[in-house]
C-alpha cells in the first residue's frame, strides 16, 4: 500500500504537443481517486506515466515515497487493468492470472492460493481452465482484474475499464469493483471520461481538461461547489444550464437580469458574495433538478415561464428541453404527473439557493 | 405471391416440372455448378499430373510395359537415391531453420525502426527475394567461383587459406545452403515482420508490467503469438526448399559426385537426362509422403490453436 504523489508532471510530444501541462496531485494511502475529462484531455496519459508506459519530460512521480521516473514498469510493484483487457490470448484465465507471479518466481503453492483466492473474490473459479476467447466480456473484465489482485501490488491503475461493457454489465461491473476495492483497500487510480462512473466510484474526482486539473474535490463537493465552468457543466446529467445575465443593485439587494425581461432576486445570503460583481455581465448557472414544476414556500424559490420545445417522459422525472433569449439548450427537470406539451408555455420553479453564478470572461464561479 | 409473403413460385411450378428442371433447381446442384471452374482447375492441374506421375512411375524405361513398383524398389536399393534423400532433407532442414532465424531477427531489426526508415531498409532487404534466383546464383556461382572467387579474395585479407567452395563435397552443400537462405531469407522477414506488426501492443505493456524482461516478453508473447505464422511460414519454406531445383542445378549441377543432389535435380538428372521418365517421376513422388506427414501435423497444430485464440 502507498500513497502517489505527481509533482509538476508534464508530458510533450514530439513537434512540442504538451498532452498535460504541469500537474500536482496528491494521492493517499488506500484512497480511489477517479481521473476524468473528456477525450485529449491528458487522464490516460497522465495514468500511463505512473505505470511507466510513457516517459515524463519534466516533473516527478513518486510512489510510496520513491521517485519512480526512472524505475522501469515491472519494478514499480503496480498492476492496470487496460480498457480492451489485454489478457494474453493463448493463456488460460489461471495463467493469466498467474503470468505476473510466476515471473516474480513465486512458489507454486503460493501463485495456486493467490489465484484460487482472487478467482473466489471475483466469481470466477469456475472459468480457470478456459481461454479468454471463450469468455464474455464481463468475465474478462474479471480477469484483468484478478491478474491486477493476485500481485498485491502497491498501486492499482484502471485506464477505462469498463467502457466496451454494455450499459447494464457497466453497472454491475461498477459496483463489483467499488467492492473489491473496500475489500483489498489497494491505492487506486481510474481513468474514465464517463462522470456517472467517477461520481459513484471516488473518494475523490480529479476533473482534468486540456492537460491541467480544473478541479479536486469528493463527488458531492465538485457537484454542488464547482470551481469552473467546466466543472460546473462536465459533472452532472443533464448538464448545468448556463444563462447570460447582468447583476444589478437594487435598493439593497441584488438582481439578476436575464435575457426576455426576465428578473430574478438573488437570495439575500448570496449577496455579499456577488458584491464585487454588481453591475456586470455574469453567467447564471442552474442545474435542470433546481429548474422544477411550479413550487411554493421558499424565499428562494423564483418563477420563470418557458415554452417547451421537445418532452422526454423518463419515468421517474420528465426532461423539459426549451431555449430563452440568447441561451440555447437548457432543460429543466419535472415531476411526471405533471402536464406538459411542447409548444404550451408553463411556469417554472428556480431555485436560488442552488444558483451559480460565473465570471463569463475567466469561467470560474464567483 | 400469395398473400401470405411466402415464395410459393416453385410449389406452384413443380407439378408440370420434369425431373431435370428440379435437379437444376435444388440448391446443390447450383452450388456444385458454381464450384464447378475451380474443380475443373484443381483437376487439370493436380489431380490430372499427379496421377499421370503415379501412372509413369509404374512403367519401365520403355514406356511400353507396366512394371508395378519395379522403379521404387530399385530406388530403395540405390545408395546414391539415399543421399539424394540424405541431402534434400539435411539442405531442407538446415536452410529453413536458418532462414527462418535471420528472418525473425531482421523482423524484429525492423520492427523497432521508425515507420519512416522502415520502407527503406524493408525494400533493400526484399531484393534477394526479388530477383530470379536463376541469375542470382549465377552471381554466387561466380562469387564461388575457384579462380575469380571475391570470397576468397576477402577472406585473403584476413589471412584465411582459399576455400574449395564448389569443388569439395561438404563445402558444396554448405555453399548451396547459403544461397537458398540468401535468397529466402527475405520471405520470413516480410511474413514475420507482418505478425509482429498484429501482435496488439497492450500485450507487451501488460507483460511490461507483470514484471517480464525483454526477452520473457519474446518468449511469453510475441513468440506465441506468432506460431501459426512460424508454422504457416515453416511448412510453406520447407515444401518449397525440398523441391528446389534451380539453385543446385545452376551452382554444383548435382556435383561432385552426386553429392549435392535434391529430389528435383536428381530427378531432371535420371528421367530428363538419363532418359529414364518413370524412374524419374518415381523420385519426385518419394517426396509426397515426407511433406504430407510435416503438413498434417503443422496444420493440425494451427487449426487448433485458431479455435483456441483468434
């Protein structure tokens, strides 16, 4: 077990290409930290320079408190568990599994348990005799994942496990590896650009984008307090609804204009936070679960009237997709008994107390 | 077609249909007819030559009797058919597995050059490959040669005493071997180079991290992961290097002594010079069960582990 620290990470490519752009990140003993971001945004490349696949240009990596730039993969004591699997097709699941150990010259006895032992945790005893082409791909996930576990490593490395799984074995996967990791306790990093998948599994989300961290906090810290816009809008489906708008004093207080004439208060314990603000443009941010069916009863509560555009019926909640006056694709979020039809204007709740408001210019949350 | 969207034309049809038409009409005999060009191609040219052989290798040396297996039985007696046998299976054996070890050295050579570099060096290393192995040994012939010989002229230098390249039995095998992995070579190189280039790089980084060396990555990865390719290769060469001709015909003729004769050579030798046509198909069909028993076992092997893999 060890805690990994990246220090001033960076990586260029040939041609001066900086795929990440200098990056500190603690990561502590035991601890499962998610790295994610969409496509070309540095995650994979910056797991693959722990595991030693890819050289560092500049910066450092140490793991269990040693400096591992120049330590080749095999002797970082770290397993991964690669998106397409990568077990070695002639082998059978147990060889597979047993591959790293036997290389390590590990008694027979002991690579027999090990594999026996990680088979049992897995679910997969009974599949030890195949070959990884007679097996589906939730089993092989398995596997990867049992060749990771028999090592005992210091460091667990997940680059995108689960993204060739259909969406109902995702889940399940998911949840099979949340387990695994509250049983072997083994430091964890895991790449994914799926935020559902980051959100549920992290102690802690590392949102990265174009090669730098925008942000590090606990999922339900980046949900409810991001730092950036493209915190704000990345984690969260639907996305965040971003609203141009002009913060104006008025007798005391502040309001907020939105595009259509459309005037919402800023609740009174924001207004010492937006202070500074006042009199600016801003953008208003609100998530579609704080842009409901019309509700009463709170001082926060603001009304805003729509016209839909396109209804989606979930089951539990209905998506209503509509547009104002210079902000296209917002969605709000309705209870299903209640009426709508696209084209028929409603009323619609804000809720305040949930708003967001960001500096257009920078894209950080005032 | 009735309203159900059932094809019913040919029930509708069959009553008034004679026998013949059905025939036409069934799906094996389409089939059979469409394989028909290719079952036509395989007859008239192996079935039909090979069976013509079958057929000459029982007649006498007149061609106007039928002599059973009286060809066979005096090759079986001729101790200069087993050296020819000796021979062909010593230069087979020997140049494939030569061949087939500086093939996968220079793939690999090759594999880890930039993609840009790669073209190059590839082209210039498939030129053996590429010329007429004819001319070719007329360059080594000449190479070879006692008087005008630049290998002994190099080997002059470093004070190395001339060596009897074509004139000396053993050195004559030795030089026929060098040819034939000169000019094959190349083949490997390009088929390896093929197979290493599939094998998925996440292989080597999962094994990188399972704690393999170099060389524990070549043996537990690429090597496996090429052995149909090696086996496919292997037997396609050795069929190929057992029945080679033109290079021993051009280089030592057979010679000194009949020492360096092939199956093919030897039978040109006794049935084209000597006159001896069923003789001579007889020694060409001794090779067929040698090959067929590596064939079936190296096929059977890839069939398997094609069910396995892939």
């Amino acid at each position: 077990m060890a805690q990994v620290s990246l220090r001033s990470l960076v990586k260029e490519y040939d041609g001066g290409v900086q795929a990440v752009k200098g990056i500190d990140l603690e990561i502590a003993d035991h601890e499962f930290v998610v790295l994610v971001g969409p496509s070309g945004c540095g995650k994979t490349t910056t797991l693959r320079m722990i595991a030693g696949l890819e050289e560092i240009t500049r910066g450092e990596i140490a793991i269990g408190g040693t400096v591992v730039n120049d330590i080749p993969p095999r002797d970082r004591d770290i397993a991964m568990v690669f998106q397409n699997y990568a077990l070695y097709p002639h082998m059978t699941v147990f060889d597979n599994m047993a591959f790293g150990l036997l290389l390590r010259k590990f008694p027979r006895e002991e690579i027999r348990r090990r594999v026996d032992e990680a088979a049992r945790i897995l679910d997969i005893a009974s599949l030890l005799d195949r070959k990884p082409k007679a097996l589906s791909g939730g089993q092989r996930q398995r596997v990867a994942m049992g060749r990771a576990i028999v090592r005992n490593p210091k460091v667990f490395l997940f680059d995108e496990p689960l993204s060739n799984l259909d969406a109902k074995l995702r889940v399940q996967m998911r949840t099979e590896i949340k387990k695994v990791h509250q049983t072997v306790k083994t430091t964890t990093v895991y790449v994914t650009h799926d935020q559902v998948e980051a959100m549920t599994l992290a102690d802690r989300v590392v949102v990265m984008n174009h090669g730098v961290i925008e942000q590090v906090g606990p999922p339900q810290e980046l949900y409810h307090r991001p730092a950036t816009r493209f915190v704000a809008g990345f984690i969260g489906s639907p996305a965040m609804n971003f609203i141009p708008a002009r913060l104006e004093a008025a007798s005391g207080a502040l309001n907020l204009h939105l595009p259509g004439g459309i005037v919402l208060p800023v609740p009174e314990e924001r207004t010492g936070r937006y202070e500074a603000a006042k009199g600016r443009e801003v953008l208003f941010g609100i998530r579609p679960e704080h842009l409901t069916e019309r509700r009463e009863g709170r001082a926060t509560y603001a009304e805003i009237e729509i016209t839909p555009e396109v209804i989606e019926p979930m089951g539990m909640e209905t998506l209503v997709h509509f547009h104002l006056d210079g902000a296209r694709d917002l969605c709000a979020r309705l209870d299903p008994t209640v009426p709508a039809a696209p084209g028929a204007p409603i009323r619609l709740t804000a809720d305040l107390a949930n708003m967001h408001l960001l500096d257009p210019q920078s894209g950080r949350v005032l | 077609m009735p309203a159900d969207g059932t094809l019913a034309a040919p029930v509708s049809a069959a009553p008034r249909a004679s026998s013949l038409q059905r025939l036409a009409r069934r799906r094996s005999t389409i089939a059979f007819v469409m394989t028909l060009p290719l079952i036509a191609v395989i007859a008239g040219l192996v079935a039909y030559p090979a069976g013509y052989a079958i057929y000459l290798s029982m007649l006498n040396r007149r061609m106007d009797e039928f002599a059973w297996f009286l060809n066979y039985e005096i090759l079986v007696e001729s101790e200069t058919f087993w050296l020819v046998v000796w021979q062909s299976c010593l230069f087979a054996v020997t140049a494939v597995v030569l061949k087939a070890l500086i093939g996968f050295w220079l793939a690999h050579m090759l594999h880890h050059i930039p993609t840009k570099g790669q073209r190059k060096w590839r082209g210039m290393l498939l030129v053996p490959w590429v010329i007429p192995p004819a001319l070719s040994t007329l360059g080594w012939w000449w190479m070879f040669d006692p008087t005008y010989s630049s290998i002994n002229w190099l080997l002059a230098i470093i004070a190395v005493p001339p060596v009897p390249w074509l004139g000396e039995p053993w050195w004559a095998r030795v030089s026929v071997i060098i040819v034939n992995v000169w000019y094959g070579a190349p083949f490997f190189m390009i088929m390896y180079l093929a197979a290493l280039k599939s094998v998925p790089e996440q292989l080597y980084e999962a094994a990188a991290i399972d704690g393999a060396t170099g060389w524990q990555r070549l043996r537990y990865v690429t090597l496996p992961m090429m052995r149909n390719i090696i086996s496919i290769t292997v037997l396609f060469s050795l069929i190929v290097t057992f029945a080679n001709y033109d290079i021993v015909r051009v280089l030592t003729n057979g010679g000194p002594r009949d020492l360096t004769h092939l199956f093919a050579t030897y039978a040109f030798q006794v049935g084209i010079l000597s006159g001896n046509i069923p003789r001579g198909a007889a020694v060409s069909l001794f090779m067929l069960p040698l090959l067929a028993v590596f064939a079936f076992f190296i096929l059977r092997g890839v069939t398997r582990r094609n069910k396995e893999m892939a």
